[in-house]
C-alpha cells in the first residue's frame, strides 16, 4: 500500500486517508502530543462527555421505537445512546446485535448513563441468514410496530478473504445482503407506526456493483467489499422510497445518511499499526467526531414529525453547516434496470420464501 494514497475504511464509514508516506513523520508528532497533551489540557473524553450532556437539550418530540443494528460500538452505539438519554427518556431502544456478552454489556452501560429502561437486544449473526430468520421471528413476536429502523451494521477492515456459511464475501452479506432481508421484512411494523415509520441507511458516497463477481472470488480487497455495499444500500433506499412513494398514504421514509466526519470507534484495535498511528494523529488534529456527537446529529432524523421525514425520503444526505443537506447521487443508483437486476440477485441470494412474497408484494 506504501507509496499510494489509500482507503481506511470502517464500519462507520472511514474517509480517504493521508499518503502512506505521512506514517514516517507521524511517530515523532504522537511523542510530542504525548508529552505536550497533559500541558494543553485537551481530553477527547471530557469533550465527548460535554457533548453527550447537550443531547438532553433536544426539543420535544413523539415517544419513538427504534431498532439499531450494529448498536454496541461506533454510530449505532452513539445514536441509540443519545436517543435513550433525550427526551426525558421516552424513546424505546431495540439493538441487534451479534454477541449476547456485549449486548447485555451495553444495556447494562447504557441504562445506567440514560436512567432509561427500555432497551433491549436481538441476537442476530448477520454473517448468518438463518439468524436473521431467527431475528426477525423474534422482532415480531415482540413488537406490533416500529418508529425507526437505523440500518447500521458492517465489517470494516480485513487483513483476507473469508466465506460465510452461506458462501458469500463477508462485507456483501453484512453490510448489505442480512439487512436487505431484513428491512423487508419489517415493513409491515414500520407501516404501523403512528409517528410514520423511518428507515435511515448508514452510507457512503462512491462505490460500484462488481456484477459478474459480486461475491469477490477473483479479485478480492475489503475497501471494495465495503464500497460495494454502501452503493447496494443506496440503490436499495431508493428503490424503497419509489416503491412507497406509489403507495397512496404512505407514510414510510427512506433516506440515505453520510457523517460527515470519521466517527472514532473501536475499530482502531483492529487496525494494522501504520493505519492506527496516523488515525491517533489525525484524531488529534481534529478529523474524528466522537460517537455522542454522531449520535447527536443523527438522532434528530429518528424523531422528527412525520412531514420532515418525508421531504427527507429517497435522498441521500449529510450534516453540513448545522443542517442536514442533500448529496449528490451516483447515476447508477437511479438507473431502474440497474435497480431490478440488483433486486433479483438480492432475492435469490436471501433464499427465502416469505421475503420473495414481501418483495412480490411492493412490486
């Protein structure tokens, strides 16, 4: 990699970063910041602290139900955090999660930090679609509705190619393919949310379908992974928006969310060394937000009214000078034969009857 610009890209959406170059002049930086950190007072948990306090200024809104994916670190964690402790504790949290040990970890965290009690985990293996079956069975023998549905989850970096055990590239099935299926079948909860149900997409912008070897056999690297799976979600949030849209009442959104700054999460451990040194320093300088401040963006998307969801839905968007702001789309992502191929492979990939019927149904 040394020698080119390069793509750091985690699971909340990590953004181009320096040469490979700028390793060798990072190390003596991080020994000054280290000596230099106690002397200039700056703490990046105080500032995130300080951030979390201000979620509780939110304005008034309707009790909410909003299930997370990917909830126990990065931007799940920090806008299921915020949403629980705004609002004078209102809104009801669902995250799903792949490992029991974490998940009752971070409802126990959580509810301590919010003083609210209703939040709640959903085991699910997204590398796993009989989990997600399991999943979803379990979702609607316990809620009759949901208010939000925050579609999160994903691998980021990988040092190598693995295979699901469903035979499929680690980063389509996670990222994209587990939650196409299960967003589909939770339109039925979301259409009965009296609050119209809202279904926010973590994406980015770039990427492109590999169609004739989408499960990446040949030519294999986690960046690509990744990207092609946030245009996948994209063209999957449009695709959602035209089909509700033909609805008469619908009162559905779907929109597509880029942060706009790296949100600084656990996936610094899993890092080679070079990617963590400069992560450290560009931290230091200001390029990372913490999740709280994620959280704190986003979670106005969760629980705005109705109309302003609406004028939202089947764009793509990011936070820029205090307010939310449209992006421009790829053209891909609105091309309709584009748009179905991708939709008939999703469906056969799924293997599973009832979503093909859910699908049948919207068509």
């Amino acid at each position: 990699m040394c020698g080119n610009k390069h793509w750091m890209v985690c699971r909340d959406g990590w953004r181009r970063s320096y040469s490979c170059v700028f390793i060798y002049f990072s190390v003596p930086i991080i020994i000054y910041i280290g000596v230099k950190r106690k002397v200039l007072h700056i703490s990046f948990d105080v500032l995130s602290e300080a951030e979390y306090n201000l979620s509780y200024q939110l304005k008034e809104v309707a009790k909410m139900k909003v299930l997370v994916t990917g909830g126990t670190n990065g931007m799940g964690k920090g806008v299921a955090k915020i949403l629980a402790g705004s609002d004078n504790q209102i809104h009801e949290i669902i995250i799903l999660c792949r490992s029991k040990e974490r998940g009752e970890a971070i409802i126990k965290e959580l509810k301590v930090i919010t003083k609210n009690k209703k939040i709640s985990i959903v085991l699910c293996d997204l590398t796993k679609l009989s989990d997600v079956r399991n999943a979803i069975k379990e979702i609607h023998s316990q809620h009759e509705f949901l208010d939000g549905l925050f579609i999160n989850a994903g691998l980021g970096y990988a040092a190598k190619r693995v295979e699901t055990e469903d035979g499929m590239d680690p980063h389509f099935q996670v990222n994209y393919l587990s939650q196409f299926m299960l967003t589909l079948n939770l339109l039925d909860l979301l259409e009965k949310s009296e609050n119209g149900g809202r279904v926010i997409f973590n994406v980015t912008e770039g990427g492109e379908i590999f169609w004739d070897d989408m499960q990446m056999k040949k030519k294999w690297s986690y960046e690509n992974g990744i990207h092609q799976a946030m245009v996948a979600k994209r063209m999957f949030c449009v695709r959602l928006h035209n089909l509700y849209r033909k609805i008469k009442g619908s009162k559905v959104s779907f929109i597509g969310f880029q942060i706009s700054k790296t949100v600084w999460t656990n996936q610094i451990n899993i890092i080679p060394f070079f990617m963590k040194t400069m992560a450290k320093v560009m931290k230091f300088f200001g390029a990372f937000i913490s999740i709280e401040k994620c959280g704190m963006i986003m979670s106005p998307l969760f629980t705005e009214k109705q109309e302003e969801s609406l004028k939202k839905s089947g764009k793509f968007i990011t936070w820029k000078k205090k307010k939310f702001t449209e992006m421009k789309q790829d053209k891909i992502v609105f091309d309709k034969e584009m748009q179905d191929k991708l939709w008939k492979i999703s469906l056969d990939l799924c293997k599973d009857e009832k979503t093909a019927q859910i699908a049948e149904k919207h068509l």
